[in-house]
C-alpha cells in the first residue's frame, strides 16, 4: 500500500480533507517566547488537539508558520501513516508491523531541484534568526528550532547516509548546537573528528510525518533511514543534492541547514536545559556545534514542532509509540512467539502493554524477556514491561490498569532486572550521572490469568459487548451511550 504524503503541506491538506476541519486550528499572533509552547501544552492537554498552525508571529513575516501538536488524534495518527482516518488504533500498530516485516528498504530518489532551493542563503546572508523559532518552556536554555528535525550525516567508511533526531538550539545567526547521545549520528561524527575533521551535516526542519519519525527511529547501523522512510511509504523519499553537498535532502523540506560539526575540544557552546519528553529539564553543558555555511528554505516556511511535554499527556505525539509498538511486536515475532495479539505503548515509550491469547504455560513471561530484551530502546529508558491476556483491550489505560491490579500475585508475577538507561533518564542519582554509571533495570509485569487455572478465574461482571450493543441501540438516541 502506497503512503507517499509528499510534504508537510500535503498531510495538513489530508488531515482537512479527510479528518474535517476542523483538524488543522490556524491560530494568528501568539507569541515565539513561551506562548506557541504553552497553547501547544493546554491544547495537548485537552486529549484531542487539532495540528496547530501558527501564523502572524509576533516580529515575523506572514506565513512564517510553526506547526505543533501534529499527530495528537488517533485520527491524525492513521493519517499520517497512510490510513483510513477511523482505522482503530491496534489496527494502525498491526499494518505498520507487516508494512517492516516485508519491508524491503527503498532508497531515495535524487529528482535534482525541489522547492527547498526557493530560497538559498548563503554568506553574509545566513541568518537562523529569521525564523520564528519558539522558546518552547519557561526554563529553556534558548530557542530550539530543531525539536522533530532530521539531521543527516553520511558515514565517512561506508558512504551510507543515516537520519537522526537531536534536539538544535539557535545560538546566533550562523551558530546552531546539537545534543547527540550515543548513537549512530555521533558513531558517524566522531569518525570524521578522528581524522581532524569536521563532520558535515544537514539538519531538516519540517518534512512529512513518516520521515520525521523514522529519523528518530534506528536502524541498524549501515542501514539508511531514508530507505526506511520509503518502504514504509510505498515510495522513495525524494531528494536532491545542493550545489557542493554529498548530503541528500529532502525535496520538498521545510528549512534546510547546511553546515559544518567540528569537534567539541575545537568549538563548543553552553546548550540546555531543555524541557526534555520525560518531563523534565535533564541535561545542560558544553555541546558541539554546528558552523552553519547555507539556509535554503521554501516560501513561507513551516517550523516542525514537536515540544515535549509530559510523555502522559501526549500519547499521539510523533507517532512513536506507534512505531515503538510495531518494534517491539516485531521483536516477539522474531522470538517465535506465535500468541502476540497486540501491543500498545504509553507515556511515548516508557511502557509496552502486550496482549497474548495463552495456549501454554510460561508464555506471558516468554513475551516479556523477548521485549525486554528488544535493541530499540529511546535513551534506554522502556522502564515497565506488560503482558495481560487478549480479553484487556490494550489500548485503554484503564482497562490495563484494572488486569494489572486484579491479575497480579505481587510476590510471584513482578521481575525485575538490570538494564541501561540513558543520561536522559530523572532518575539517575548526581553521582551515578557524572561517572555514566547507568544502570537502571527494568520492571516485568505478568498480568496474565495463571494458565493452569485460567479458566477458573472470577467471572467478569463487565457487561458482554452483545448486550452492550442491545442496549446502545435501544438508548443511543437519549444516552451518550
Ligand atoms: C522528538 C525526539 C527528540 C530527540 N532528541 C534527541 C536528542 O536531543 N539527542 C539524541 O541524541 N537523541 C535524541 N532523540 C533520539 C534519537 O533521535 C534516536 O535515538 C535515533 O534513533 C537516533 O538515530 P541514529 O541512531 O541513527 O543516530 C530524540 C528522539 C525524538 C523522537
């Protein structure tokens, strides 16, 4: 099935078209400091935000626009990924699995010009502080432009080109820094500085839903994100090579910029704090910088934004506890286990709720080492793992909470056990943070029924979903039923 939303624009008009509206709010003269972030909270808040796009920004031209709270319905969601608006929500985890498990990667294609080159600046021109870039919370340690951005890096070795997302603060016009954690990106950077080079890099600001989120996803190393992105598609990215770049960019981005990363012992900057998606201000110091030498950017340029808020009240946000969800059901395909139903994740990625139907004992224990054991962790912290049988629906909260509090024997269904986490996490005590002593462990849940006498189990007195629906139709038409 073909995805191929083609840019940011394309999805804002598929949202209006196909989810109504009422979807996509315009919302003229809020401010860059603090009130773009603050709307984009309380509208999050709410459950059921529209995309929010701000125009009119105070200082700004028109149609310097910043988008947020762009994936924050299931609807929004199914959208994004291609899919029949009202697809339910397991549904949408389900496609996107098969969609990877047959995937085979799709590299980009290089189309030679695209509207990203409408505008391009270079030399005394070079200027971040054109964009209305918000500071997103009250304790920021700046302007970050880049908070669903996709920095592009190409491997100095292989020549593969790998996509990342890390978050970019503006520290002058020609001055952007970067927070890069162990991962491919920094892999890829430290090969160039090894050699006394600086690292070239591209960081995109605004592109279509499917290609933000699987930059900040990781593949293997070795493997493109952009030939991720297309096979989720059903289509290549496409891209073009800016005059003297050997970095592909995406065709119809938002905002490109262009630059150089030398090491942090050359050049450094103070960057942070920076109201991280735990919830909290975690990280600040020296951090690289990116020297930038060209902007190109479209007409009327959208800032993507994605503003971390508590990862509670954003469950649509970035569609990554989709994709963390089909990562980890994939993982279980790969252990054998045939019984997996479902999985569904919460607070973004901090915990995986998986549904079996139980054909033999030992199973639900089974699902959880094999998830747990999963290689697709964000800053390692998938802190509590559960499993619960196929009666929970696992996509609502309470009804996971309901199995967790009744099926649990504590002294007998709760393992613990020692795993990473990453200099992200809260929880890290001073001490362990400055000596990177980072272990944390994670948290085993099995909520199933106990198999040998499953069928013995307490009747529920939840009404059956045959009399639900007699009910409904008898009283719908009185009762919000
Ligand atoms: C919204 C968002 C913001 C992120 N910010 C950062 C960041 O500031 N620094 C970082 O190292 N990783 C960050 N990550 C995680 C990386 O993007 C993720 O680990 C990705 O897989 C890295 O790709 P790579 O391994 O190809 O470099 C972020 C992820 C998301 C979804």
């Amino acid at each position: 099935m073909t995805i191929a939303v083609q840019d940011l624009r394309e999805y804002l008009d598929r949202l209006v078209r196909e989810v109504g509206p009422e979807s996509v709010r315009t919302i003229d003269g809020a401010h860059w400091d603090l009130e773009i972030g603050g709307i984009s909270e309380l509208m999050a808040e709410s459950g059921s935000s529209p995309a929010l796009l701000f125009d009119n920004i105070p200082g700004y031209p028109t149609g310097s626009r910043v988008l947020t709270n762009y994936m924050g319905t299931p609807a929004a969601c199914a959208v994004a990924v291609g899919l029949a608006p009202d697809t339910p929500k397991m549904e949408v985890v389900r496609v996107w699995k098969d969609r990877l498990r047959n995937l085979t990667p799709l590299p980009p294609k290089d189309v030679g010009d695209g509207p990203i080159l409408e505008n391009v600046l270079e030399g005394d021109d070079v200027d971040l502080e054109i964009f209305p870039t918000p500071k997103w919370h009250e304790q920021d340690g700046g302007r970050y432009i880049g908070t669903a951005c996709m920095v592009i890096t190409r491997d100095p070795d292989s020549g593969f080109v790998n996509l990342g997302t890390y978050r970019a603060c503006v520290q002058g016009k020609d001055r952007l820094s970067l927070w890069i954690n162990a991962n491919d990106g920094r892999t890829i950077a430290s090969k160039y500085w090894a050699r006394g080079q600086a690292c070239p890099i591209s960081v995109v600001v605004g592109c279509e839903p499917t290609l933000a989120t699987a930059a900040a996803t990781s593949a293997p190393f070795g493997v493109s994100e952009y030939d991720l992105a297309g096979a989720m598609r059903g289509e290549p990215v496409e891209v073009l090579y800016p005059p003297g770049s050997d970095l592909p960019v995406p065709a119809f981005a938002e905002i490109v910029i262009e630059g150089e990363m030398p090491p942090v012992e050359e050049e450094s900057v103070h960057e942070g704090p920076f109201g991280e998606w735990t919830g909290y201000y975690t990280h600040s110091g020296p951090e690289t910088v990116v020297r930038v030498r060209r902007i190109l950017h479209r007409n009327d340029p959208i800032i993507l934004g994605s503003p971390p808020l508590l990862p509670t009240t954003t469950p649509g946000y970035q569609g990554l506890p989709i994709f963390g969800a089909t990562q980890i059901w994939q993982q279980l395909d790969k252990a054998g286990l045939t019984n997996v139903v479902g999985v569904w994740a919460y607070g973004l990625l901090l915990m995986f709720v998986i549904s079996i139907k139980q054909t033999a004992p030992g199973q639900g224990l089974r699902a959880l080492m094999a998830a747990a054991g999963s290689p697709h962790t964000i800053g390692g912290m998938q802190r509590f793992f559960v499993v619960v049988d196929d009666d929970v629906d696992i996509t609502d909260l309470n009804h996971v909470l309901w199995a967790v509090f009744t099926r649990v024997k504590p002294v007998e269904s709760i393992h613990i056990i020692p795993t990473m986490t990453g200099p992200i996490d809260p929880r890290l005590s001073p001490k362990d943070r400055a000596d990177k002593d980072y272990l944390m462990g994670t948290v085993l849940i099995d909520a199933t029924k106990p198999f040998f006498w499953k069928d013995d189990f307490p009747g529920e007195n939840r009404f059956t979903e045959t009399l639900r629906e007699e009910i409904r139709a008898k009283w719908s038409d009185r009762l919000p039923l």
